[in-house]
C-alpha cells in the first residue's frame, strides 16, 4: 500500500517543532507535505490548493499565532470543503476559534508530546482506515524551546516567581481595602447609579439573536469586525441558518458572473461589507446571487432538482474550483427551501 500524504497547516512561528514532527510522522512511515517545500518562483495558493487536494489527512497546529493566521484558516476551510480529515493537535496554551474548537484535538500540553504524538499517528490511521499499531516510546521528541523564545523562563525564574506573585497580589488587595473604604463613603443611590453604569449590554447583539437572519448577523459582524466577542458566534449563527451544500456557477468562462461578493476581506485582510473588490472568492466569504442559479450535488455534480438559488439570496462559500472550460465553480453552504 502506498504511503498515505499527509498535509501540515501551521504558522511560522512554530517552524522548528513541525519540523521535528514532520520527521518522526515520516519515520512512522507517511509522506508529509509542509509548505517550507514550496520552491522559490512558484505561485504559493496554488501549490497550496494543489497539496490539499492530493493530501490523505490534514494535521493542523494549534498554537497561539496558528489559531490567529487567517493562511491557516483558509487552508482549514478549503480542506473541510474537500472533506478530507483534519486532525488538530494543540501544542501550547491558547485560545481556540469557535469554529476550530468544535472539532476533537489532542491536547499534546496535557497528555506530552510523547504520548499526544502516539495518539495523533493512531488518529490518522483510523481516519484513513488503516490497522492502529502501537507507537514505540521515545519515537517524537520536540525541540526544547517548542514555539520560541517567547515562552521560555529564564533559568533561576521559577525559584523567585511566587514571591514576586505574592507581592502583586499583597498590593492588589491593599488597593483593593482603599477602594472599599472610599465606596463606602458615598450615598446609597450614587453606589446605585455606579453599578448601572458598569453593566455591559450590547443592544446590536441583541438585536441581531431576536431577529435571527443572515442579513441581520452580516450587518453585525461588519459592523463590530472580527475582534468582537460574538463576531465568531454570529459567523455559527449563519452556518445554523445555512444547513445545505452544493456547489453552484460563479462565473461562466465568458466571465459572466452570477454572483457578488456580500461579505468578505479585502486583499488588505480588512472586512468589506456591500461592495464588491472583482476579485475571485475565497473560503468563507458571503456571496449575494444576481440572478436565478442551478445548485449542483456535492458529489455526483448533477443539478439538484427543484432547488435554486434566487436574486438576492446570500450563500457562504466553502470552496472553489477551476475547471478547465474557465469557468469559476465555488462550493457553498446555503439557506433551506
């Protein structure tokens, strides 16, 4: 049997531990494709797309700066489009996107790197149905410093670091007693008036959940941009309301379109809402139709009758496709009938 192809999606930053990974999943007999071997000259999105479309199985890195790549994310997505596996792995502490967290990883912090690794090469051989087979021990070693100097600790750090701790918090409480005290100098109805001025609402979030329409999240999600606390939920929110998939004509080889963009990042990575820039779609940008479209089956491509895509009516686009009659095909997610 031939060796199963691997693709790794990660960020720079942790260059050095996918390496040492990449060796010791070779070892166990895959062949593991990162983009450190694209060559100078060659066009980097389409080797990429070119990668994930012959790939078996996709490991994507959790860390810090990966869960913040939007590179990362656009691979993640393309890769879901293309139903292949995605198994993540978290290799330290940080903040997974909600979209990413919904999928089970191996927590490589939690478990150690020697004992996550055997998990994730079992993992893969059971997604792409092959004989789970014990992982001998000692097989990965990651290098000592994983994501870079950013989380190491100076030697000797670890011996002064509760009194340090116990400083701040001995201050944090003596600021804290003062505050009290002054509180409980003022009125009742002034202490009143503090409390309802410190309540957090968000009456555009609010609106957007009671009306529960994608027009009404795109408009919040544009409005409040991707740092918003609920800009990811809102995103759900229209998954939620898009249930089905196909794949539909987003510009016919003349360079007709059928489409234009509602949603989406701009070749600056700044969110663009309402406007089209007339360059081609990407993963997870929300489309407006112009006119009447067929939707096609995700597998079998054949036109899903009595099912259409009118003027006006927003989709969300998962992937997209090149054929060779220079058509623009984008597979999409989109709203019951």
């Amino acid at each position: 049997m031939s060796a199963k192809k691997i693709f790794i999606s990660y960020s720079r930053r942790d260059t050095d531990y996918v390496k040492s990974l990449v060796d010791a999943l070779r070892k166990q007999g895959f062949e593991v494709w990162f983009d450190n071997n694209i060559r100078t000259g060659t066009d980097w999105d389409d080797t990429i797309e070119s990668e994930l479309k012959k790939a078996d199985a996709i490991v994507l890195i959790l860390s810090k700066t990966s869960v913040a790549s939007d590179n990362v994310k656009d691979e993640i997505s393309y890769a879901i489009g293309l139903d292949k596996p995605v198994s993540p792995i978290k290799i330290e502490e940080c903040d997974v996107p909600m979209r990413l967290a919904r999928k089970q990883f191996v927590d490589f912090t939690a478990m150690g790197h020697e004992a996550g690794f055997e998990r994730l090469v079992n993992d893969l051989k059971i997604s792409l149905k092959e004989a789970e087979t014990s992982v001998p021990k000692g097989t990965f070693t990651p290098p000592k410093t994983i994501t870079g100097p950013t989380n190491a600790v100076a030697k000797g750090s670890k011996k002064i670091l509760p009194y340090i701790l116990g400083g701040i918090v001995t201050l944090i409480i003596f600021v804290v007693l003062i505050l009290n005290c002054e509180e409980g100098t003022t009125e009742d109805s002034e202490g009143n008036d503090a409390e309802a001025a410190t309540e957090i609402t968000n009456p555009d979030w609010e609106d957007a959940v009671s009306s529960n329409s994608i027009d009404n999240y795109l408009k919040y999600m544009y409005k409040k941009g991707s740092d918003d606390e609920y800009f990811w939920a809102a995103s759900d929110s229209i998954n939620a309301l898009m249930p089905n998939e196909g794949v539909v004509t987003y510009a016919e080889p003349n360079g007709a379109k059928h489409f234009v963009k509602n949603l989406f990042k701009n070749a600056d990575g700044v969110l663009e809402y309402g406007q089209d820039d007339n360059q081609l779609p990407r993963a997870e940008d929300i489309l407006s139709a112009i006119d009447l479209v067929d939707i096609y089956d995700v597998n079998d491509k054949q036109i899903i009758h009595g099912e259409n895509i009118i003027a006006g009516e927003k989709v969300r686009v998962t992937a997209v496709d090149f054929p060779e009659d220079g058509s623009v095909l984008v597979s999409i997610q989109y709203p019951d009938k």
